[in-house]
C-alpha cells in the first residue's frame, strides 16, 4: 500500500466506471393516427442494441395511465434475459433538441437496474411530454416526430492508481470553433471567390482536404502558377449566390450549417444541395436531402423531385414519390400545372410516376 511522507505528495487511486454508450431515434410517422390508441396501450420500436444489451422502446401515445392520459408517455426495456442485473442510465429527448441540453441531461440521470428475470422491465418517461405542447412545436413536422433515446451501460467499476496531479490537462480543444474563426478573420487566406457580387476569402488548403472538386480546382499548375504570381488566387463563381457559397465555406470548415431562417430553408437547402453535389460534398448533399424530406407537399413535390433526379439523390427521390402515391396528394398535384412542366423538363420521371400510379390504382 501506498504513503507518503511527511509535506510528500499523496497516494492517489481512482474510481471509474466502465461503461458503454450509444442511442437510438425512433421516429413516429402518421402521429395523428396513433393518437386513438386507449390509455395505457403501447405500440413497441424495434429491438436494437447498445452495450451489448438488446433494448426496445414502447410508445403510449395517450399516457401509460390515467394521471398521464393528457401527455405521451415512452418507456425503455430491455428486451433480453439475462443472467445477472444490467444497470444502465438513460434519457429521452425530442431529436430536435439542442445535443448540449441532452447530454447535459444525460449526465444527470441516475443509474436505473434492469433486474435478471425472465420478463422484460419498464423504465418510464409517463409524462415525456404535453401532446398539446408536441402539438404546437416545430418538432412535429408532417405528422411525425423522432425521438433520440441514449443509453449508458455500466458494466463494471474498476479501481486504478491514478497519476499525481502535477499537471491539469485542458479539455480537448474545439477544432469546429478554432476553423470557423480561421474562416471569419481571413488569416492566411491564400484564396478570393468572386460570387455574387462579393468577395470571400478562404484557405485552399482547408478546401482541399474537404472536397477533391476544390483539390482539383486549386492546386493545378495554372492555379500553383497564378497563386505564387499573384500572392493569392482569384476564383471566379459563376451562376451561384454569394449567401449560398458562404454556408458552403461555413460547412466545409466547421461540419456545420449557419443559422436558417425558417422561411428560407426549403429554398437554400435546394441550392445547397445543388452546390454539394457540384464540390462532391456527400454528407452536406445528404443533410440538404434529409431537411428537404420535410418540405415536400402538393406545391413542391415535383420540383422536389426533379432536383433529386438531376443531382441522384435516391432517397429524396423516394420520399417523392411516397408523397405523390397517396391518391388525394397526387389528385392535388394534378390540378397545379406542375405535372405539366414535368412532363417537358423530365419525360423519364413522368414515365415513373405514371407507372406508380397505375400500380396503386
């Protein structure tokens, strides 16, 4: 056993948990059509697994019981027998909520036991929310609404000799906040894109290492040539708008989108969208493709759709056609002159859908 001598420094040993995480989004489509379940009844997710345990979770869309039939209420179970006692802690939020306040939130949950029987074990959330309140929030957007369920598994506590404490290591650093200032204060910037009537000044070699359109782009022998010459490079944007190409820069340096006013965002993810596929920036393409999922309706489905088929977005391209396959929407559509149009612009998607229709008719 450890000592330390008199004015020494102490013997130190550590407490730590082992433990392993993960969640899991369970997404309510057609929410209005759950709600005439009775109290108390539950409509189950799939199993999935974190830790190495299988779990589920179960959705009362009216309450588990009648002090909660005004709220929706959501309970994890493990899903399994097991052999002995799994302890995990768990929390529950709207997916659309702000990730700090969950794993905030997360932090501060209390150690649940799953005890080892041969049934499955309820952990509830009985009044996870208002539905009046879940009814009057952004996050239930077309009759559905997701909901993110983190987990932490604690398998063993483990005791450790731990270092004396001569040096206190910072937390790790936050890159995205280092690379997003880099980008606003132009230090070092050895580029200047002329779009839109502006100027915006950026770092080939960050572009590089984000896109191998921009790679190719900037760092060809004319370019190297012109830049050395020049002392920075001058790359004219044609046919692009320059708040678009800013979110751009934004996201190829933090991995993130500026803020979008609600208005507005069907619109820039469509040009988004377009411009990640013009810098083959996959995952921006595929968050423009997820947001855009929300806004298809009778008055932009075939725009919609249209854009997934030049920029080969399949799954947009199927949330598309889901919408256009329910009778009373594709009735709507047909009374708008969109059909029209699309029949000229893009024959093939015509074809396409007119073989939908006929093979829901």
């Amino acid at each position: 056993m450890a000592s330390s001598g008199a004015g020494g420094e102490p013997s130190r040993s550590a407490i730590v948990a082992d433990t392993a995480s993960g969640h899991h989004l369970l997404t309510i489509q057609g929410y209005s059509c759950t709600k005439d379940l009775p109290t108390g009844e539950k409509i189950s997710s799939r199993p999935f697994t974190v830790g190495g345990h299988r779990w589920r979770i179960d959705y009362y869309p009216n309450g588990v019981s009648s002090s909660a039939n005004s709220c929706i209420s959501l309970s994890l179970v493990l899903d399994e027998k097991v052999a002995a006692d799994v302890k995990a802690k768990y929390s529950f939020c709207l997916a659309g909520e702000v990730e700090e306040k969950q794993a905030a939130r997360l932090a501060s949950a209390t150690v649940s036991t799953f005890p080892s029987k041969s049934c499955s074990v309820l952990n509830w959330y009985s009044t996870f929310i208002k539905r009046e309140d879940l009814q009057s929030s952004k996050n239930l957007k077309n009759d559905s609404f997701t909901v993110r369920c983190d987990i932490v598994v604690v398998h063993r506590y483990l005791v450790e000799d731990a270092p004396p404490g001569f040096v206190s290591v910072p937390p790790p650093c936050d890159l995205r906040r280092d690379l997003a200032k880099l980008l606003e204060t132009e230090k070092g910037a050895d580029v200047v894109f002329e779009v839109g009537g502006e100027t915006l000044a950026a770092h080939r070699c960050v572009l590089a290492a984000r896109s191998s359109v921009f790679a190719a782009e900037l760092f060809g022998p004319i370019k190297e040539g012109n830049a050395a010459a020049a002392g920075s490079l001058v790359v004219p944007v044609e046919d692009m708008e320059a708040e678009v190409f800013k979110a751009l820069l934004r996201y190829a340096y933090t991995g993130s989108l500026p803020q979008i006013r609600k208005e507005d965002e069907d619109a820039t993810c469509q040009h988004l969208l377009t411009v990640a596929d013009r810098y083959g920036m996959e995952r921006l393409k595929l968050i423009c493709e997820e947001k855009l999922c929300k806004y298809i309706n009778v008055g932009t489905a075939v725009t919609i759709l249209v854009l997934a088929e030049q920029h080969h977005c399949e799954g947009l391209k199927k949330a598309c056609f889901k919408f256009l396959a329910t009778p009373a929407n594709l009735k709507a559509v047909v009374a708008t002159d969109a059909l029209q149009q699309l029949s000229t612009s893009c024959p093939s998607l015509m074809v396409e859908l007119m073989a939908m229709s006929l093979a829901h008719s």
